[in-house]
C-alpha cells in the first residue's frame, strides 16, 4: 500500500491517533506515552504544514540551503518545533498566545523525557499535559486552515473531543475571561455544538474558531425547517427565518418572545414590529411611520408593497 500523506493531514493523522491512545490508556496501560509521543509530533507536523502554506522554505533549518527539489523528495534537514514556533510568529506574524507557548513547552519537555530518559509524572499529569495542548492546538488549526472542514480526519477529531468532559473543562478555562467579558450577540456552534460561543458580529466561534460566512450559514441551514413552509425555524426563542430588508438574504431571525429581530448576515438588529412583508408577494420593507413603509402600506388586514396595491 502506497502511503501518501501531505504535511497536514500526516499531523491530524498523528493527533487522532493520540486521541485513541488516550482512550485506551488506564493506569497501568503504557499507550498513554505514546500519546505524548504522536501529540508533539502531529503539532509539529501542524506547524510546518502552516509555515508550508506561506513559503515551502521555511520548513528549512537554513533557508540558505532551500531547494524545492529537496523539499518535493523530502530530503533536507527541517527546522524544530521552537523555530517553527519563532517563524510562524515572526515571519508570518501569527498571535500564538504566551500559554501556548508554555503549553508546548511543557509536552515537548516531557516527551524528551520518555524518548530520552524516564517518566516522571504519573498518568492523571501526563493527561493534563496532553488535553492543556489540545486545548491550544485544534482551535489553531480552525483559525489558520480555513477550508479543514471538509477534512474527515479533522472531522473525527472534533467530534472525539468535543464529547470529552475533560477537553471542554481545559478549553472553558482558556476562554472563561473572552466569553463573559464580551457582551455581543452569541448564538450555538454548529461545529463544536457549544451554547452561545458563535459570536454573530466577529464571525467566530470562541470555543472552537469556526468561523466566517460558512458558520452562519451552517447555523441557519442546522435551525432551519427545510421540509416546512419557507421561513420557519426552531432555535430556542427564534421562531421564524424571513428575508433581511436591509441586506436582502434569508438570515434575520425573528425572535417569538422579544421584542427583536436580528439579521445574521449584515449583522442589523431592530423592533420586531418594524419589519414588514407584503401579505400577497412576500416582499419585505422596514416600517418608517406608523403606516407606511418605503415601498408599501398597512391596509387594515396587513402590509401590502406598492406593486400588489396598485397591480392586479
Ligand atoms: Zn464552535
Ligand atoms: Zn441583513
Ligand atoms: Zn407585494
């Protein structure tokens, strides 16, 4: 069998099989070591597949020395997590947080430890160790590979570790400060399933960094009642999903027990009594004066556009 694997899927492939070592790991159960093992070597693999994504060379130790050939055959000598780590942020000027980096260090510590010597911590602190880096590095690999969700290896990674308890304590207490201290509109993650962690108005999920135009309209696509009449829709106080008039695509949501609607895409939240569709075409408009919109009125039963009122 021909083994062919790019840089990142050859790291998510070394992640997910930590991930299953630490399943089968108890306390007496050696597999967690190599747990640690494939972890720091998937980041690395991680890393040098993002510094790929910018120049092929700087996964060289001595750029000097880059050849593309050599790089094609993989034959040269690569750089160590450390200076990925020094080039990711300096050349490609990407925010790696302290905590990162401390986080990295203490894995890469205790796995020369196991390669090179003994292990000095017990099960339950190598377990620390390995969800404190998880923590860190699958919401990078959200934020910095944009097209990973169609990627079945990231997939199984995500869905692996947003049902372990111990994963979603290490991260909460990565985002604790972020999560209360911003106060924007917050609606569930389709990705990582968490309660109010999609900020609407950055376009990001705090938990996971799933982010852009293809959160919302995954969020949109998860809530809205397809099989129904257009517009309805069941995301806890949202009853209904209509056309914006500001922005004109299917993303306001109108909530049943507030007084507010909120448009997903062009992120405008107004009363819920100014918005106004026309009972006949379905067309929608903003309410400017207490009976008329830009382009209609409210005839006793409902509003109406211009072109129904007039036309046939
Ligand atoms: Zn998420
Ligand atoms: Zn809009
Ligand atoms: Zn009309």
């Amino acid at each position: 069998m021909e083994l062919q694997l790019n840089v990142l899927d050859n790291g998510l492939d070394f992640i997910n099989k930590c991930l299953y070592e630490l399943e089968d790991s108890t306390d007496h159960a050696p597999s967690i070591k190599y747990a640690v093992l494939h972890l720091n070597a998937g980041i690395e693999l991680i890393f040098k597949a993002r510094l790929s994504n910018d120049h092929w060379a700087f996964v060289f130790e001595d750029l000097n020395k880059a050849k593309y050939d050599s790089y094609i055959e993989g034959d040269f000598k690569s750089i160590n997590l450390d200076t990925a780590l020094s080039r990711l942020q300096h050349i490609c000027k990407i925010s790696i947080s302290e905590q990162f980096i401390s986080s990295i260090d203490r894995l890469k510590k205790t796995r020369n430890r196991i390669e090179h010597f003994q292990i000095n911590e017990n099960h339950y602190q190598l377990r620390a160790i390995i969800y404190d880096s998880l923590s860190y590095i699958v919401p990078f690999i959200n934020r910095e590979f944009p097209k990973i969700y169609g990627n079945s290896t990231f997939n199984e990674i995500s869905k692996l570790l947003h049902s372990q308890e111990n994963y979603l304590c290490e991260r909460y207490k990565r985002i604790k400060n972020e999560l209360t201290s911003n106060h924007s509109f917050k609606i569930d993650c389709p990705q990582c399933n968490q309660e109010h962690t999609l900020d609407v108005d950055e376009e990001i999920c705090i938990f996971c960094n799933y982010g852009g135009n293809l959160a919302i309209n995954d969020f949109i696509y998860k809530y809205a009642d397809l099989d129904k009449e257009a517009g309805t829709f069941t995301y806890k106080e949202f009853d209904s999903l209509k056309y914006c008039p500001f922005c004109h695509n299917e993303s306001l949501i109108i909530s049943s027990s507030e007084e507010y609607c909120k448009c997903l895409t062009c992120k405008t939240q107004f009363e819920k009594e100014k918005f106004l569709e026309c009972e006949y075409c379905k067309q929608v408009d903003i309410l400017i004066d207490e009976d008329t919109g830009e382009n209609g009125e409210i005839i006793e039963s409902g509003y109406y556009c211009y072109h129904c009122l007039m036309g046939d």
